[in-house]
C-alpha cells in the first residue's frame, strides 16, 4: 500500500510541475488552445497517442477482450493503419496547413472557417461539447475502478471527486501545453509497463505458444449464453451474422477504428506542430506507442482467462462478478507481482489523465471558442482565455455528473458511441473539405445535421444497448426497439446489434457529395485561401 500511495505522489509531483511549467509559458489564446504551434515530434506522437489510447482501451476494452477474446486485434490493426498512418499522412499535413492558412484555432473552427460558415462551427461546437463528457466519463470511471481495487479504503464516488480535481487543476489553468507535456510523460510510463505486462503474462503461461493453445483449449468452459449469442471461442471471431459479431465487427472495430478520424482532441494536434517534418516523424512513433498500448490490453485481457482458471478455477469475466470493466484491475491486483501493481496503478493514472485533459480541453473550448465566443464580444486574449477556462470548468463538472449517472460495464460502449457519433457528423466534411474543393456550405451542413440526426436515431430507436437503457422507444412504441418485433435471427432483427456509424456514415457521405452536386460552388478566392499552400 504504502508503495502504491509513493508512486503516485511521485508522478503527480512530476505533472503539476509540467502543468506550472505550461502555465508560466501560456500567455495568448494561441498557447491555450494550440500549444503555440510549435511542438516537436515526439511530444506529438505520445500526446496523440495517450490521448488516443487511455483506461477506456486498456481497461474498457481489455476488458472486453477478457469475456469474447482475440478478435478485438483487429481493432489494434485499424488504430494502427488508420488512426495514426492515414490519420497523419492524408489527414495530419493538409489539416496543419489548411488551419494555418485559415487561422483555425479548434477543429469546430476549421470546419466553419473551411466553409464559411458560423452554424456549421456552432453546431459541431456544441455537439462536441454535449458529448464528449459521455467519452470522458467512460475513462474516468475507467481509472476511478482500479483505484477502487487498490485503495479499497476509499470508495467509488469519492475517487471520481479526487481524480477530476486532479486532472481539472492543470488542464483549466495551463491550456493545450500543459495538456501535451503531461501526455509525453504520462504516454511514456504507459508504454513501459504495458511492455512489462505483456512479457509477465506470457512467463506465466509458459511462453507465446502454450498461452495459445491452452486459451484455444479453453473453448467448453465459455459461458453458454455467450456461445449461444455467436461465441466460437477465445481464439476464434465471433460469428459475423450473431448478436456478438455484430457487436464486436460493427461497434467496436469499425465504429472506433474508422471513427478516430473525426476525433476533434485528436484532430486539433495537427496543428500544434511548425512544420510537416515533425508529422512524418510521429508516424513510427504513434505506430509503436499504439501497438504496445492496445495490443497489449487486447491480448492480456484474453489470456487472463487462463491464468484465472489456473490459479481460481474460474474464468476472466465470472472473476469479475460480471462487470468487465473490472477484468483488468482484478487481474493487476490478484495475479502481477505486488510491486507491479503499484507501477500499474500510476500508468493507468497517466493513462486516464492524458485522455481526459484532452477531453475537458476540447470539451470546453467547444463550449466557449465555438459558441459563446460567436455571440459575446471577447475584448482581447485575456478575456479569451478566460472564457475558455469557465468553458473547460463547465466540461468537467459534465462530465463528473455523467461518471455518476452511467451504468457498469459501460467503458467500451461509451467509447464507441462518441467516435461513431463523431464520424457520421463530421468525417464526411473534414475529409472532403481537405480534398475536395466541389465540396459546398450547404452539402456540409446538409451532410452533418443528417448524419447526426440519423446516427441519434438509429442510437434511440433500433441499437439495443442504448435504446434500451434510454427508454425512449420503449416509451413512444412499446417496444424496446423497432427491431425487437422482428423474428428472432432475421436480418431485421439483428439490426439491434449493428452500430449507427454503419448505415449512418454512409448517408451522410451520401448527402455531403449529392447536395455538393446540387447546390452553388463556394467562391474562388474563399477557395484558393483554403488551399493555400496545400497544392
């Protein structure tokens, strides 16, 4: 206990210090929001990646990984190829150079400044702001459960308290620098002790191939609901046209692999660099980090299942008591070696606090760049920056209400549901206003209202996890969702298991290039600035 309590002193000593580091430096609106433009590669590639991956990838979704298995790698190959290589080659340089010609300070101001538009800013402004507190909470219950593991002593709630004081501290007063030296550091004890979890677990197996085997020998012990819902194994996907396919293929691997695309935390990083120099070199940088950091939970999270029947003659997710998002923790604190755990416990810290810093940052410029600032006058950067720290504040107070409200096992879901979101109201616009100058004001806002009213539809009213616990179809219908009439096992009724980004992204591409077609071309010189420096 008492090494645990020294190890987390420790690292929080070395944070606030980064944070009053950051805080000394930043004196302009600039420095608040995009770190002066001038950061260097490395602190860009783990900003970017502990911001990509947090507790909601290694606890939320190894969790997952615990209870349906190895099929979730898939999802590490796509955070890998798309979320940091096409990420920050097709989209990283145009982004950096478009927002610099544009003057762009947040990701909501560079889609209304691309297409001249004051709503198209305000409403993705708010939409980010409206939910990403869902995101946010998901990592912080994410940390506050292995705390709760650690320190029994003090309970749930309490932690939620301590942590989002902890973290809202330096993100309110130091602005997107101290959120990105924080990040390095943070990024960097994440890699060494995923890198240490990985080896341990497979010395306890005895070795890469017998950990394997005896996980693909482990078939007859998975639960029979799980088995009946499209279950084939540890080793082995999942059925493709079954509840839990459909659950794994459609939400978690496309909706959060495709999704990171439209992430704005992500996004605005873009733009802190001078030059694209430091994206190229981030590349390799992203790819490792992210490799270790995902990979790692993925496969540690199956595998666990071996080691608990091992040593408790049980399997991961009953060792759980049924809430997955308490695998990993569980596996931490009964299986790692004690000195182990206490190490842990700090990259997991890291791990959250990295996540959410980024969150309550472009949650509360969201708020207060993208909105407010759009109908207050804001006299000079003084008062801009003041109006971004109350709008951060207002981010994080959200957020703590929704860590109270969500149920268990939520992490991985509410993960998903902020990146499809994301993907079907912003992806289409950002990526065809980066490539396609045909792209026009109206097809934009056409494109993000629809996917968004679409995706909240198919999320309200057809998708089984959030209709259900929402109640709203069941209140207007009588019916959990519009599908649960169907006949059990027809394509209508598994519809329930398919995420909204599936059918709701391809209609908002859909209305972004045909109402492009239909509507007036933006102006010429509007367009050259756009692209200036981009050819």
């Amino acid at each position: 206990m008492e090494g645990k309590i020294l190890g987390v002193l420790l690292y929080l000593g070395v944070v606030f210090y980064l944070g009053y580091k950051a805080w000394r430096n930043t004196r302009q609106s600039t420095d608040y929001m995009l770190a002066g433009r001038r950061m260097n590669p490395f602190i860009l590639a783990m900003s970017y990646g502990a911001t990509f991956v947090s507790t909601s990838a290694i606890i939320g979704f190894g969790g997952v990984s615990g209870m349906f298995g190895m099929s979730l790698l898939w999802l590490t190959f796509l955070t890998i190829f798309v979320g940091i290589f096409v990420a920050m080659v097709f989209f990283g340089k145009r982004t950096r150079r478009m927002g610099l010609a544009l003057d762009a300070h947040t990701f909501p101001e560079l889609l209304g400044r691309r297409y001249h538009s004051k709503f198209i800013q305000q409403f993705s402004g708010v939409v980010i702001f409206v939910f990403i507190p869902v995101y946010a909470a998901a990592v912080l219950i994410g940390i506050c459960r292995m705390l709760e593991v650690a320190f029994p002593i003090i309970s749930y709630g309490a932690w939620l308290l301590i942590v989002t004081g902890i973290v809202a501290l330096y993100v309110v007063t130091g602005g997107l620098k101290a959120v990105m030296y924080t990040d390095a550091f943070q990024g960097s004890i994440m890699a060494l002790m995923m890198l240490i979890l990985i080896v341990t677990t497979y010395s306890l197996l005895g070795g890469v191939t017998e950990a394997h085997q005896a996980l693909t020998d482990m078939i007859n012990l998975a639960p029979e609901k799980l088995v009946k819902g499209g279950m084939t194994g540890w080793t082995a996907g999942p059925r493709l046209g079954s509840p839990i396919g459909l659950t794994i293929y459609t939400t978690i691997i496309y909706g959060v692999g495709i999704g990171v695309l439209a992430q704005p935390q992500l996004a605005i990083r873009f733009m802190t660099v001078p030059s694209d120099r430091e994206l190229n070199r981030a590349v390799a940088i992203g790819g490792v980090f992210i490799l270790l950091m995902t990979g790692v939970a993925f496969v540690t999270g199956a595998l666990s299942n071996v080691v608990f029947h091992q040593q408790f003659g049980k399997i991961a997710i009953a060792m759980a008591g049924g809430n997955f998002d308490k695998i990993i923790p569980i596996y931490i604190d009964k299986v790692m070696p004690g000195w182990f755990s206490g190490l842990f416990l700090v990259a997991m810290f890291a791990a959250a606090m990295s996540t959410m810093s980024s969150q309550y940052h472009v949650g509360g410029t969201s708020l207060s760049r993208d909105f407010l600032e759009q109908h207050v006058v804001v006299g000079n950067s003084g008062s801009s920056m003041k109006l971004n720290r109350l709008g951060v504040t207002v981010a994080v107070i959200a957020t703590l209400v929704w860590a109270w409200l969500l149920p268990g096992g939520v992490i991985a879901r509410a993960t998903a549901f902020f990146f499809g979101l994301c993907a079907a109201s912003f992806l289409p616009i950002y990526v065809l206003g980066l490539y396609w100058k045909g792209m026009t004001k109206a097809g934009a806002k056409i494109s993000m209202v629809g996917g968004f009213a679409f995706s909240m539809f198919w999320l309200l009213f057809v998708h089984v996890k959030e209709a259900e616990y929402i109640g709203l179809c069941q209140a207007l219908t009588g019916k959990a969702t519009l599908a649960a009439a169907a006949a059990p096992g027809s394509w209508l009724w598994l519809m329930q298991w398919v995420d909204p980004n599936v059918v709701a992204l391809p209609v908002s591409l859909c209305l972004a290039v045909g109402a492009s077609l239909a509507t007036r071309r933006m102006e010429q010189r509007h367009l050259d600035l756009c692209w200036e420096g981009l050819c």
